[in-house]
C-alpha cells in the first residue's frame, strides 16, 4: 500500500537542564575507525495517547533523557577521539502519515518499509549541525507510531543506544531516578602500544563485481530448535543457545547454496560475530556503561567440512572460538593492534566471509513509551556487497526468530531458503 508523509522542518532539543560543558575522551574501541558510521533503525509502536501525543511525549522525555546523558547532546571532535559537551542536542522530526498502520499491517513485512520516509533526514548540509543522535516520529492514523532512530556508533554500542531508549521511555512514563544510571568510564583500556590506525596504510579493498539481495526468513519457536539442542547437550554435554543453533544453520547451509554452482571447489570460508565484553575487562565494566564494548569472534572452516558438518558439529566449531575469546580480547587490549592475528576487526571482505549480528538481547524489544514494548524493530537495510544476517525477533505476538540477511546473489537465494526451511519446516 502507498502512502506519504508529512515531514516538520526538525529541530534541536536540548538537555531540559544544565549540564556540564566540557570535553570527555572516547575509548579505544570507540575510537575504531570502522565504528565512524551511522545505525539506523525503525521501531514500531502502538499508540501512547491520541494523535500528537507520541511526538510531544517522546520529546520532553528525550529532553529530560539528555540531562544524565548529556554527552549524547555534544558533538563528536575531527579526530573522533573526543566528545565536546556542547549541550547543542540531538535532532528530532515529527512526522504525519495518512493511513493507519493496521492498512500496512504494522510493517511485518519489512520488504514494504519505506526507509526513507520514516527515518530522519541529516541536517548537516543545509542545517550546519552535525548531531551524535537523529529521531524521527512518525504517527499514524490513530493505531501507532514509528521511530526512526540514527546514531552516531562511535558513541555507543546496540547495549548503550538501547540503555538510552529505555531511560527515555522512563521518563515518558514518569519513573526518576532512573532504573539505570548512565556510566561513561571510558577510559576501561590501556593506550595501544602499536601505532595509531591513522600510521598504517588503509586496507585495500576492491569492490565485488557481486550483487546481494535480501531474505527474511520467519523461524518460529518450536520443538525442531528444542530438539537440536537436546541433541547438542546428549552429544557434547554442554547447552547451547538458540543464537548458536541459528548460526550454525545459516553458515553451513548458506555455504551448501552458494557452493552449488563450484561443487568441486574448497574455500576458506568464515563467520564474523561480534561478542559483548562487559564482563572481560578487569574489573568488569559498571552496570549503565553506554559506551562500545565488543570484540569480533571469527570462525574458520573449510567450505568441504562445513557442507557435510552436522548442525551439533558447527555449534561446536563456534563455541570453541567464543571459549578463545578472553584470550583474544586480552591479546588486543594489551598489544592495540591484534598482533596475532591482524587486526581483529578488519576481516576479510567477500563472498565467502558471512556477518552476523545477534538484535535479541541487545534491550530495543524492552523499551516502553507508555503502552507496552514495540511491535517490532528492524534495522535498516544491508549492504549489496558485505554478506551480512541479522538474528531479530518476529514480531509480537508471535514467537521466533526473524533471520533478516543481505548475504547472497539472487542466483543462490531460492537454495538458501529451501535449505533453511527444510531444517526449521513450517
């Protein structure tokens, strides 16, 4: 169904008091020059009061959100390396559109989205501001809104931004203090040893000549990922959970499809993830630590043994990496540089390096602006040449897994959903 919006011109708001002004140093991991991007999502909510009210709602509560995260409303230095608390705010758009969101059925089918019209637009050329945070609300025909969010990753991890979703939903719903108090503590790690990222050359990277295309995959909650698990536990003694199992589905049976066309071919193929540290560093970080704080896990297999590997025997291959990954985490945060290995978040680019991305514990699916946790939240859309997938939630009321994946050419699509759906039938 087509539809348009009716966007405000956007504004700035503010802190709804004074806060400090000065200059706060960002983290080593924050620093990461891969992080010197925007995320972007939309999140889908029932209605919090009649038509206007989730604007003026979610505003005073962002404006009284920006007082204990102040440097959320500051503006991040040329080098990246520091947060100048400025107090400017954050940028914020209200937005109308003239259907309901029962006539788009609340946007389950993410394929329907149009992003562009529901994401804020960045005011930086014709604004002169450049914020760290960007939302838009836009409110349907009496049945819900949208927020559009874009943040700034060298602030804050998907923990950080979801911890300051919520504190602005508790606000909205007139809870202070704070469940959580924000905690910069930024400075968790030692200086790097090795030269800065801006010593060392760029990484050379030639653009695939290859073009992906999404798939939503819809994994409900039922006894095929109960009993692969219990058959994980009889053969390994240990548990696992449901994030490894649909890891390991994906990667073996993704590299089956695009193996397909090369049956004779044995490639080097790998599995990115990336770990929350919290609790590696010494002491373990405090709760309401916002910042970013994770490592990559990256498991190695040959695209022979992966095809013919049972599902037990691929969730073993990733346990045994995240079991390396104290070491790893330590060998980086002491050395700066991955001296081992190379640089741990530089991957390599390509077909055969699968991204994969864990949205279900990150706390978006907790935020509540008055009315309940979100109908869903779904994450803007992948990149055409970086296969990535991205484990989310179906949306409520159901129960599952909503594999979203910008990771193969269409050519090699219709395989990879057969194959997935012979594992997890419907």
């Amino acid at each position: 169904m087509e539809f348009s919006v009716t966007k405000s011109n956007g504004s700035l708001v503010a802190p709804s008091e004074p806060t400090p002004s000065t200059t706060l140093d960002l983290s080593r991991i924050d620093r990461l020059p891969v992080l010197r991007c925007n995320a972007r999502t939309l999140h889908v909510f029932e209605p919090i009061g009649p038509r206007g009210a989730a604007g003026s709602t979610i505003r005073e509560a962002l404006s009284k959100a920006l007082v204990p995260y102040y440097p959320l409303a500051g503006r991040l230095s040329s080098d990246g390396s520091t947060i100048n608390c400025t107090g400017d705010g954050v940028w914020f758009v209200e937005t109308t559109a003239d259907c309901s969101l029962h006539s788009v059925d609340y946007f389950k089918d993410v394929t329907t989205i149009p992003f562009d019209d529901l994401l804020p637009l960045h005011p930086h050329e014709d604004q002169g501001v450049d914020p760290l945070v960007l939302m838009q609300i836009t409110e349907f025909e009496g049945d819900g809104f949208v927020m559009g969010l874009t943040f700034c990753h060298t602030i804050c991890d998907g923990l950080g931004a979801a911890q300051f979703l919520n504190a602005i939903g508790e606000f909205a719903r007139y809870i202070n203090p704070l469940t959580v108090t924000p905690v910069w503590h930024r400075n968790f790690l030692p200086p790097p040893q090795l030269p800065p990222p801006t010593a060392l050359p760029p990484p050379h990277f030639t653009l695939p000549d290859y073009q992906l295309v999404q798939a939503n995959i819809d994994i409900p909650f039922d006894d095929r990922i109960t009993r692969l698990k219990h058959e994980f536990t009889k053969q390994s003694l240990k548990n696992c959970s449901t994030f490894e199992i649909i890891a390991a589905v994906l990667w073996r049976n993704r590299t089956r499809s695009i193996s397909l066309d090369k049956e004779n071919e044995n490639r080097e193929m790998k599995l990115v993830f990336f770990a929350n540290c919290r609790r590696l560093v010494a002491p373990p970080l405090p709760e309401g630590f916002y910042g970013n704080c994770f490592f990559p896990v990256t498991i190695t297999a040959s695209s022979e043994r992966l095809k013919r590997a049972p599902i037990v025997e691929v969730v073993r291959m990733i346990q045994e990496a995240k079991g390396n990954l104290p070491e790893e985490f330590s060998d980086w945060a002491e050395g700066g540089g991955g001296r081992k290995t190379g640089d741990p978040f530089a991957p390599p680019l390509g077909y055969d390096t699968l991204f994969l991305s864990e949205w279900g514990r990150l706390g978006f699916n907790e935020v509540d602006y008055g009315n309940g946790p979100p109908v869903h939240v779904v994450p803007m859309q992948g990149s055409p040449v970086i296969p990535v997938a991205i484990v989310g939630g179906l949306p409520r009321p159901e129960k599952g897994v909503r594999l979203m994946t910008w990771c193969v050419q269409n050519h090699h699509l219709q395989g990879l959903v057969d194959s997935i759906a012979s594992v997890f039938p419907h």
